[in-house]
C-alpha cells in the first residue's frame, strides 16, 4: 500500500493524471488531522508551481499567536507609584498655574478700573475746587453788600434783610462745597513710600491693603553690606497693617509702629 502511494504521488509531481482506485480509502493514503486542517479551494494549474499560503495563514496557528502577542502589546503598561504620583503632580501644578494665571489677569482689569475711577475722582475734585473759589467770590461780594448798609424799601425774609439772607445762603453753600472736597479727599489714592534696609534677594511687604493676597514686590538698592528695598503703594486714608516677607520669612520693621501680639503682631502704617 505504500508503494501505491509513492506511485501516485510521484506521478501527480510529473504532472500526469492517476486514477485512485475505489477500494484505496483516503484515510489510509493521507491520515486527517481534524482539529487543525482547513478547507482550502482554489483553481490549480498543473504546470504551475503550488503557490504559497496567503499572508498570515498557516496551518500551524502561528496567526493566532502574532495576533495574541500584538493584543498584549497595545494594552496599557502599569503606571508604577512613582509615576502615577508625578502625573499627579504636574496636573495639580498646571492646574493652579492656570487660577494664578486667571488671577493675575484680574488683579490688572482691577487695577485699571481703579485707575479709571481715580482719573474721574480727581477731575470732580478739580470741579470741586473751581466751584469753591467762585463760591468764596459770591460771599466776599454779598458780605460787601451787606455792610453797605440797608437801603430803604429793602424787605425782609424770615426777618433778615435780603442782603443779609443771601450773605448767610452763600456761606451755607460755601461750606457744604468745602466739606465734599474733604470727602473727595478721603477718596482719592495717596502714593506711600516703604523702605526696608537690610540684607536679603527678595523682599515683599503684604498687608491689609489688598486683603492680605499678593502684596509688592520692594526693589533694591544695594550700598556697601546693606541693600534698601522700597516700594510705593497708592492708599487711601485710613489704618493698615503690613509685614515684611524678606526671603520667605516674615519680619517686622523698626520703621513702623506694632500692633497685635505674638504671630499676629504686625506693623502699622497710617495714611492721613
């Protein structure tokens, strides 16, 4: 029987047609493997060589293998702790870059519309004191006119003769136009100079002026072993309080006032 298949075998090679009989099963001839074989059909021609196995199939499930292997590649690597906590931390860090950054912007729209309403502030105060002066010039003339002397047919209002009741309205209003420059006065921003002497690469004065947030940054003037650092600060009239961050630490100046006890002592600065 082997010879029988060698036979065929090698006249199928030659290329000519055998003819298998009947009572030769096939199992005998070429044994099945069930569980791995697959049904492949495709035109052969006899004078061409067999053509190889399409690209990626094989009867051997190495496909499947490759395929495996790929899956395992493309699925995420384990972040060890180290990692995860470093992610962590440069998102936290972007994250409060960006409010700093959104703070900072407005902090300037802030200080723009208060330079707006201090430019309004001082031209109404500038309006204030024109008023003022031709009000002084109305009661100088009405104070003439009142010691002139009383002329005859003059009447009288609320018992005053004309001249001096329009005398005492004059200095009423007079002073009401006074009193608004003075609360004009309290409004308007007055530019406060600091100082700080000593030794250190940064300094910056925080305070109950802006609510103890950012504070200045104090520039420096170096001078032998000693650097001066100052700042100007525009503040209305009223009581703040102030420290001194000199390279991360806080301090208080000899220059000012104290107020408070143990970590809330803090220096005092009067504006008038």
């Amino acid at each position: 029987m082997a010879c029988l298949k060698i036979s065929a075998v090698r006249k199928l090679e030659s290329g000519h047609c055998c003819v298998i009989p009947s009572y030769v099963s096939s199992d005998r001839l070429w044994p099945q493997r069930h569980s791995s074989w697959r049904v492949l059909a495709a035109p052969v021609s006899l004078d061409e060589e067999p053509s190889s196995l399409s690209e990626g199939e094989n009867f051997d499930g190495t496909s499947e293998t490759v395929s495996d292997d790929a899956s395992e590649m493309l699925l995420p690597r384990k972040l060890k702790s180290d990692e995860l906590k470093s992610l962590l931390a440069d998102a936290e860090r972007q994250k409060l870059t960006r409010k700093l950054s959104e703070a900072n912007q407005y902090n300037r729209f802030l200080k723009r519309q208060l330079q707006i309403k201090e430019d309004a502030l001082v031209k109404f105060k500038s309006e204030l004191a024109v008023l003022e002066l031709e009000l002084q010039a109305l009661v100088g003339l009405a104070e003439e006119i009142a010691n002139s002397g009383v002329q005859l047919g003059s009447r009288k209002i609320n018992g005053k003769y004309i001249q001096s009741h329009l005398l005492s309205r004059l200095e009423a209003v007079h002073e009401k136009a006074k009193e608004q420059i003075k609360d004009v006065d309290l409004l308007k921003f007055e530019e406060i100079t600091l100082f700080w002497v000593g030794m250190a690469e940064s300094v910056q004065v925080m305070g109950s002026f802006d609510g103890w947030t950012q504070g200045e940054e104090m520039s420096p003037e170096y001078s032998g072993d000693y650097a001066r650092f100052s700042t100007t600060l525009k503040l209305r009239p009223g009581r703040y309080e102030i420290k001194f961050l000199v390279d991360g630490e806080w301090q208080l100046s000899p220059e000012f006032p104290t107020v408070g006890e143990g970590m809330m002592k803090n220096n005092l600065l009067v504006v008038e």
